[in-house]
C-alpha cells in the first residue's frame, strides 16, 4: 500500500487516485477462502459473557453458516434476473421479523414524500411532538425495502416516542448509486419544511449506516442545515474492504458470510472511494453531526466502525463507539437483550443532542 494511501486512509481524506492499491478480486477471495479454512479447523466456543437469546441466536447461526458454506454465490452485476431472485427469496426469510416489529405500539403508513416512498411510524404515546426520527434500512443496498420499512418505522416510533420516517429508497439492480443517497436527500429536504434540523436524528444500519452517513455528507455540502445527531450500527463506511476485520472475521461472524460485499452491483463503475459511496474517506474536518457508532467484536464490519469514529474524533467530531461482546453483524437477530440495549443508547445519544 502506498503512503498516499496510508496517509488517505489516517486522515479520511478521499484519495481516488489510489483505486489500484485496493487488491483484484480474485486474490481477495482466495486469501477469503484459506482464512476460512484456518477459522474452521479451530474451536470457537460460544461465549457465556452474552445472554442466553444472544447464545442461542450464535450457535443456531453458526449451524447454518456451517450447513451452506461455499454454497452461496451472487450473480454478477449484470445478471439483473439472477440478482431480483435472490432479493426476493431473502426479502421473504423476513417476513417473521417484520411481523414483530410491526406489532409495536404504533400506527403506520405509507407516504410519498419528495417524491420518495416512506414508511411513516406514529407512536400511541408522542412524547416529542417535534423531534423526528429518518431511519435509513440496511440489507447490502438490495434487499428489505417494501414491507421491511413499515415494520422498521413502527419501532423506531415507538421507542423513540417521535414520529419516524423509514425511507424506502431506490435499489439495484435497477437504481445503483447514488439513487439511494439522493433518495434519502429529498426525503430530508421536505422534512426540513415542519422540523427544526437540531430536533432530526438520522440513523441507519449496515448499508444503512452507509447510507446515514453518506446523505449527511450530501446534506452539508449542498449547503443545508445539518441534523443533531446520527447513528451509525453496524456500519458499511469502506466498501474497497480494507479493514482488518472484514478478513480476520470472515468465517467468525455468522451473519456476514458473503465474500464480497454488495459495492459490485451499488457502485457499478464508479469509484469505490467517492465519499459519498465510502463515506469513510470523507473530509470531516469541513463538519459532521455527533455520532453514534456500534458494532460488535465479531462483526465483519468492526474496523470500519473503528476507523470511523477515529476519523471523526481526528476532526474534532463527537463521536461515541459502541462494541458489543460476541456480537457479529447486524446484532443477534433484533430481539435479544443485547439488541435492545444498542436501540437505547442510541435513544440516550439522540435525547443528549436533540433535547439540548
């Protein structure tokens, strides 16, 4: 790697000129598939240091990791058929958790708002008339949109006590980037017409968390005001996979199990160190919201939550970072105490920045 990338990468400035650095495709999953091998032929207890529901949702997890490894494979960009089948049969595997979170203690519905299809989440006891909540889904830029983000509004309402807004954005492989990023921009502008920005939290997870981080970016350089806070989970910040963690825990997180990740068919052509399709390489001297940053000692996405918040703390940021015992990506399945508990600090971040 070179220094110019070294440097690139310490100071979160975008270094497009350095896409070479980043290595071919084939020698990342070969290096991917000898990790693996190694990871298998070790013992990777479950930890006892997590509740009961977190052990259960890991070893349960791990059986089906262990049951379909190296079976899986995702189509290339331009098989659009291949990639809508396999969006279709993941959407479905959610149905169940949908289920649950719709049934929190709200009303939803659907509406357009700048043009955008938004899931609206209105919770039975309003306790901040007007704050809101812009929730941006994660699922590897391709899937749980439709259904997922009525579900997803429902609980943001209820336990945030605000109205919250889960955006319904535009997806491969019909709308690569940045259709989704402009997406959340246009939902954020009509927001600004009934909200105070202060009294805004954008928040997403995974691809989500590339999505947050990115519209904010948007937002500030196209001059407007900027949101009180932001939550980042289980955040995708590097799509160019350069992080530590995204090969040391390949075959440890039983969530993340793909070799590589969706930025192929988001990203299509484009350079993968744009900021705002890696909003890692961003320049956050020029101003970023307080942060909130999760993620887990087994998440595959660990490094760029890492890196992230030095980022941001290097800029003078506020940022918080949140790393959860035995937690591989995207939490232990959204019901366990574990999961709960990012959900509330989140809230505890939100009510600090919003509420002053």
């Amino acid at each position: 790697m070179s220094h110019e990338r070294q440097t690139a990468i310490a100071s979160s400035a975008c270094q497009t000129e350095n896409t070479a650095a980043i290595p071919p495709p084939n020698a990342i999953i070969a290096d991917l598939e000898d990790h693996l091998k190694q990871v298998s032929n070790r013992a990777l207890p479950i930890p006892t240091s997590i509740s009961l529901q977190a052990q259960q949702f890991l070893r349960e997890s791990a059986e089906r990791f262990a049951a379909t490894a190296g079976q899986f494979e995702t189509p290339p960009a331009s098989d659009k058929e291949g990639w809508r089948k396999i969006i279709a049969a993941t959407n479905a595997m959610f149905d169940p958790m949908i289920d649950k979170m719709l049934s929190n203690a709200a009303t939803v519905e659907r509406r357009t708002i700048g043009g955008v299809s938004v899931g609206v989440g209105t919770p039975n006891d309003m306790q901040h008339q007007g704050r809101a909540r812009l929730c941006i889904h994660g699922g590897a830029f391709t899937v749980l949109g439709g259904r997922y983000v009525m579900g997803d509004a429902a609980q943001a309402a209820a336990e945030s006590g605000c109205v919250a807004y889960s955006v319904d954005y535009r997806m491969p492989p019909d709308f690569p980037y940045p259709a989704a990023v402009d997406d959340c921009l246009a939902v954020y502008r009509e927001l600004l017409n009934e909200y105070e920005p202060r009294r805004i939290a954008i928040s997403g997870e995974s691809a989500g968390g590339n999505l947050a981080a990115a519209v904010t970016l948007r937002i500030r350089d196209a001059g407007l005001p900027l949101p009180g806070a932001v939550g980042l989970l289980s955040p995708a910040l590097d799509l160019s996979s350069t992080g530590d963690s995204w090969y040391m825990n390949y075959g440890v997180d039983v969530m993340l199990t793909i070799r590589r990740r969706a930025g192929g068919i988001y990203v299509e052509e484009r350079d993968l160190l744009e900021p705002y399709a890696s909003p890692l390489f961003a320049d956050f001297t020029r101003g970023f919201p307080p942060t909130f940053i999760q993620a887990g000692t087994r998440d595959r996405l660990l490094s760029d939550a890492a890196r992230m918040h030095r980022a941001l703390v290097n800029a003078n940021i506020e940022a918080e970072l949140h790393v959860w015992e035995a937690m591989p990506h995207g939490g232990f399945g959204g019901f366990s105490p574990e999961d709960r508990e990012i959900r509330m600090q989140f809230l505890k971040f939100v009510e600090k920045h919003l509420a002053a």
